[in-house]
C-alpha cells in the first residue's frame, strides 16, 4: 500500500483488513482451520492440530520473503505451507500441514476471509453514513430546494427528498452486501481438481467442519471454477460505490460557489494550496474519486473466466483486484461517511436558489391549470411567454398577471398560490417517510435478511433467512403519512456566537415568522458589556432544517437545549419574543439548571384560540406565506414606525414571506397547544416580562398574567412599540435587559 497515496486511496477500516499482513493471516488462519477441521472429522489427532495452529502465528513469517519465495510456484500460498511446515516441530505432526488442500483451496479460503472481515468493517461505516442520512431526512423533510434535470432548475422538491434517495440506495446497497456476506463467503476445499480424493470419505466432513471453524458459509461443492462467489461480491461492491459516488458527486455540484446549498466544515480541511478563500468538498470529492476505482476492477473480475477444473491465470488475476475493490469501496465509504458528518445545509441559499428563476420553476403547474380554460397547446404557448418575459426586472407571476390572453381567468391571488413552490411537492412526504420506514425497518431486529446495520456481522451461516415485505409509513390522524418507528429529535439549529467566550451567556430566541437577525442591535451592546451573545434561528425558520411539523413547544425547547450544548454552555440568560419567550418560559419551568435569568418580551402564557392558529397554519400549508406576510407586519409595528420606515418594514415583511410555509405552520401547530398558565408559579429563575402598550397580538394584559404567576418576577409596559416591541423600540428594551441581567450577575 503506497504510504503517499495510501491516506487518500485507503482511508477507513477497511484497509487495514486488506493490506500483505492480513493477507498472510488469513493464510495462516485457513491453515489452521484446516488442521481443525482434520482433526474434527478423525483424519489427524487433535494434538497435531493444536500443534499446527501454534506454529501459525503470522509474527513467524515474513510477507516480504513468502512474497519473493512465490514467484517459483505462482502463488503466495504454497512458500507458506513450506515455511509452515517448517516450523512445525513434530514430524508427525507437520505431516498434517496442508493435507487433502490445494494452493487454491488456500488461497480462496483466505480471500473469503479478508472480504468478511473487510464487510464487516464497510458495513460498520455504511451504518453511520445511513444514519446520518435518516436524520437529514428527517430535519430537511419540508425544507424547501430546487428539483434539477440534466443540471438545470426543474420543479422544487425538499431537500430531504434529496437525502431520502440517497437513503434508499446505500440502504438497498447495504442489503446486497449483506446479503453477499451470509451467503456468498463461503470456504474452499476440492483438492486438485474439486474431488477431495485424498481425503476419501472424510472430505465432507472435514469440509463442513473447516466452514465451521471460519464461520463461513459451506458450500455445495467446490468452486475452483465457478467464481461466481468472486463476481457476486465484486456486483455488490460495485453497485455500492457507485451509490456512494452519486451521493458524493451531488454534495460537489451542491457545494459550487454559483449554488452554495450545502458544505464541509472542518478545520484544517478543504483549503487550497493557492486560494485562500476556498473551502472544497475535499471528503465528498475523495469519495467519488475511490469509487472510481470499483468500474475497472469488477471489470477485471468479471473477465477472469476460467478453464477446464483450474484455470490458468485467471484465479492468479483476482487477487489484487478483489483486494482493491475491497480497499477502494471501503474507502469510499469511508470517505462518504466524514463528508456527511462534515456537511452544513444552508436552506436560506436553497430558498434564494428556488427564487432565482422569478417563479418559472412553476411554469408547468401554471400551465397545467390553464388547460380547462385555454386548451394544451395554447396553455403551454401563453405560460412560455410569460416566462421568457420575466427577466429578473418582471417576476413570472407579474408578466402571467399582465398577459392579456389570462385576463379574468387568474386573479393575483389565484396566481400567486399558482407559483407557491411548497404547495407543488406531489407525493414528496409520502416517499422520504418510506424510506425512513423502511431504514427503521432495517434497524429492527429480526427484520429478516436485509442489512443489520446497527451491529456487526458475527454469524455467515445465518444465510437464506426468511425474505421481508416493505416498511409501510403510518398514516396519522391529521391525514399526513409518518415514518412510524422513527422520532425526529433536537433539530441542529444554525446559530452564531459573539463575544468574550468566557462571559456569562446570553441566549436570544425568536418570534414566529422571523430569523436571528431581528437581534441585529442586541449583539454588539451585549457582547461590549461582558456576555457571550448567542443567537439561533427557530426549527423552521431562517437557516435552520424545516422537519415536518407538527412541532411543540417541547421540540421548540429541546432544541434550544442542542444549542446550549454545542457551544458548550451549561447555563444562558434566556431572552426572547413572542414564541420565543414562551420557549423561553418552558425551558425555565422543565430545565431550570439551563436558564440563569429569563426576560419575556411581547408574549403571552396562553396565546389565543387555537382554532386560530390551526386556521393559520392551514392558510400557510395551502396557500404559502405571502398573505400570511402582510398581515403579520401589520401586527409587528406601529402605523407610526411603518409609516417613518417603510423600506425597513417592507424587508421584514419579506423575512415573513421567505419563512418556509411548513415551518411557520408546524410552530403555529405549536401555539395552539401551549397553555402555560398552570406552569408559571413553578418558574424559579429571576424573570423580567416586558410587553408594549400597542401590542395587538399579546396585551400587556397578557404580560402582567405571567408576571403576577412567577414567584418574585417583575413586569413592565415599554410605550410607542407593537408587537416586535423589541425591534421598533430597541434602546428602551435593551436598557431593561441590560438592567435586569447586571442586577443578578
């Protein structure tokens, strides 16, 4: 193994278990087992046995010579019984040595060997990498991204629809591989020509008992010639390195500057010896590079056709094929597995991504929906139109308002549901929640002969196990379709940190429709008096995943907890608005030993009829947020701020409208189960509620219920602010956080 490109070509587990040392090993283990199974079947006394397996301690010999020594016979394992035998001490013993085998014998014996231990390895790492997939699945499953076709923008999907593909084919992948190690590994035994005649009526059972003894599968009859043991194993390695080179060649193209949707994050990884400002896939791209490899090398094994009862050159071919395509898929794999633990998803550039083509990407549902009306032919021709029109200065819905042959038959409302990508997903739930069913499945003991990817592989002769049917989602009470067996579990939110990092923390947490940069004026105050500001954007919101809703408050707050510990924080001041402070106000009740001091901004224990809130998150999941957008801004400033402000107020109202529609509807799901008001007189930490007078949404009336519930916790009303009190009125809120905060520091 070259010590220059080693590191590159043979990375993970597997190579350790395919390199000259595990070679010889598995010479020197076939030889022993032999010996046992001689022994086993009465063909040699077990003394000899024991004897010969002593003398098969793979520090006795050297590769190095063995290697030079098989150039006089053509193969490695003939110097080894040679320099076997020598070392065994009795004669009558050393007799045993390789008794009733043929080089072949051993030499296939052992390359069984290295490929069960290299599968089991490969699988241990195809194991974390399917893992790692489900649980992008499931954080990405409503995340909204751009369908792509012969490398162009098609129709939007989720991003978790993406990861749910590459799912499905490591995991199909999986089961071919185990499948290959419980039934394909097998020990060979013929002798010369495939008829054990040397060992007369014991070769049966000395065969069965070397099986026995390497737990490798028994087979038939000797395959000196049928190397189809050789080939099914190349297939399955194959057709994983190629699963595993598409995953890696996507999470490439997804990394280009031009797309931006996903990348590696690692330090002292990715840079480039001459560009400073790079950050390459380097682990993706070195998975795609080892993959590589696997075309050539089945071809190889496929064209080593052998003849007549041995071949002549071809077995001698396999060798170093076989174990390459072992190395290099393990490798890949390897490879595969640190890019995914590596990788950072960036839904905001997926939502820029999907704007990019003005609303065109939805050309063919607009056209769909014309064809009542206008016929095919003629709707196909008015909506291309509409899209050559849109030129970045005119969006698609815009030019399809302004086109006269759709006058009276859309209205703007009409149109702009139309080019709601998040409402043009087709069957996209149903499909990534198969295949997280049918991962879930494979995790489930006793889930038949599929790929048991949550252990080792310790029993080959468990072959031909009873066949299995297809995990089917659960179809849920709300008419959804859910991976039933699987829970989704603190989201990795995005989150900054700003700062001295030895200061007391501060945690700023979000109102619904909003994104951490609703703090913009918090940072910089907070971190020049001492803290360490940390600030998130809400499961749904912002950068973060979009998992399927619906969530609650408990989700909300477990994963402020994820955050907590990734910046390895024990404790936070805890400060947030609206949704916020009410996950604010939970994690202060269930985890107290998390919150140091609580500030409550603009908030409510119980907020409102939940009628209204299911209502809402029906109008965004139907409809997406554009409406939802306007109605929201109205509520979060003054009439006076919006009218002073009103290129400010226009970009928040398109942080609302940008928000992905399943993530603001699976928090309002949230909202309408929240009642809190029971809860509140078990708070201890210090708490300060701050409401506006002109709130419209949570009066101050709803403010002073919380204060006057929490032991000792003081309230106060801040004037000339709605809703988003805290960003209309900044310098009052910050003076009472900054007051609240040093008085118990």
């Amino acid at each position: 193994m070259s010590e220059l490109f080693g590191p590159l070509r043979a990375a993970g587990p597997v190579a350790a278990e395919t390199g000259d040392a595990a070679w010889l090993t598995a010479l020197l283990e076939a030889e022993a087992a032999l010996a046992g199974a001689l022994a086993d079947a009465g063909v040699i006394a077990p003394e000899h046995a024991e004897a010969i397996a002593a003398a098969c301690r793979p520090e006795l010999y050297d590769a190095a010579e063995i290697g030079a020594a098989a150039t006089g016979v053509g193969n490695p394992a003939a110097p080894v019984v040679r320099a076997l035998t020598a070392r065994v001490a009795d004669p009558a013993a050393a007799g045993g040595v390789h008794l009733g085998a043929t080089s072949q014998d051993i030499m296939d014996t052992a390359a069984m060997v290295i490929a069960a231990r290299s599968i089991d390895a490969l699988l241990v790492d195809l194991a974390a990498c399917t893992e790692l997939l489900a649980r992008l699945t499931e954080q990405h499953a409503a995340t909204p991204a751009v369908g792509r076709s012969l490398l162009q923008q098609a129709l939007p999907i989720t991003f978790g629809l993406t990861t749910a593909g590459w799912l499905s084919a490591l995991g199909a992948a999986a089961d071919r591989m185990t499948q290959v190690r419980e039934e394909q590994l097998a020990v060979q035994l013929g002798g010369a020509v495939g008829t054990l005649a040397s060992l007369g009526a014991d070769g049966p059972a000395t065969s069965a008992a070397f099986a026995r003894r390497l737990n490798l599968a028994e087979p038939e009859l000797p395959w000196h010639t049928d190397r189809t043991r050789i080939t099914e194993t190349a297939g399955a390695l194959g057709t994983l390195a190629a699963a595993v080179a598409k995953i890696g060649r996507d999470l490439t193209l997804l990394s280009q500057t031009e797309v931006g949707e996903v990348s590696e994050h690692a330090p002292g990884h990715g840079g480039s010896s001459t560009m400073p400002h790079k950050r390459n896939p380097i682990a993706a791209v070195c998975a795609v590079a080892a993959a590589a490899q696997a075309p050539g090398l089945v071809a190889t094994l496929l064209a080593a056709a052998p003849d007549l009862q041995r071949g002549a050159g071809s077995w001698h071919a396999e060798w170093q094929p076989f174990t390459e395509l072992l190395r290099s898929t393990g490798s890949a794999v390897s490879w595969l597995r640190t890019s995914l633990s590596r990788l950072r998803i960036h839904p905001a550039q997926m939502r820029r991504n999907l704007a990019a083509t003005g609303g065109a990407l939805l050309a063919e549902r607009v056209s769909t929906a014309l064809i009542p009306q206008l016929g095919r032919l003629t709707a196909h021709e008015v909506v291309g139109e509409c899209v050559a029109r849109a030129d970045g200065r005119l969006t698609f819905a815009d030019a399809l308002q302004a086109h006269p042959r759709l006058v009276g038959l859309l209205d703007r409302a009409e149109i702009d549901a139309l080019v709601e990508p998040s409402t043009y997903l087709g069957s996209t739930q149903f499909f990534l929640d198969r295949a997280l069913a049918e991962h879930a499945g494979r995790q489930r003991p006793g889930a038949g002969n599929r790929s048991r990817l949550d252990t080792g592989l310790s029993c080959p002769g468990a072959a031909n196990r009873a066949g299995h049917g297809r995990a089917e989602p659960v179809v849920t009470a709300r008419g959804g379709v859910r991976a039933g067996p699987r829970t989704t579990g603190p989201v990795d939110l995005r989150s900054e940190s700003y700062g001295d990092g030895s200061g007391e923390a501060v945690l700023l947490v979000n109102a619904l429709g909003s994104d951490l940069s609703i703090w913009d004026d918090y940072v910089r105050p907070l971190a020049d008096n001492g803290f360490r500001v940390i600030r998130c954007d809400t499961r749904g919101h912002g950068d973060s995943p979009v998992p399927l809703g619906p969530y609650s408050l408990a989700d909300l707050g477990g994963d402020l907890e994820a955050v907590l510990d990734r910046h390895g924080v024990e404790s936070a001041h805890v400060i947030g608005i609206s949704l916020g402070a009410m996950t604010g106000l939970w994690l202060a009740r269930h985890r107290p030993q998390r919150v140091r001091r609580l500030v409550a901004c603009c908030t409510s224990a119980r907020p409102g009829n939940p009628q209204l809130w299911r209502a809402r998150a029906a109008q965004a999941r139907a409809g997406g947020m554009a409406a939802i957008a306007t109605a929201s801004v109205d509520r979060w400033f003054t009439p006076e701020f919006a009218a002073a402000h009103p290129m400010f107020v226009a970009g928040k109202r398109l942080l609302t409208a940008d928000t992905p529609a399943e993530g603001y509807a699976a928090c309002c799901d949230a909202l309408a189960d929240i009642d809190l008001l029971d809860e509140l007189p078990a708070i201890t930490v210090p708490t300060l509620v701050l409401s506006t007078a002109q709130d419209p949404a949570f009066t101050p009336d709803d403010g002073k219920a919380i204060a006057d519930r929490i032991p000792g916790a003081r309230f106060r009303i801040i004037d000339n602010a709605a809703h988003l009190g805290t960003v209309e009125q900044p310098g009052s809120f910050l003076t009472a956080i900054a007051d609240h905060l040093q008085e118990f520091s």
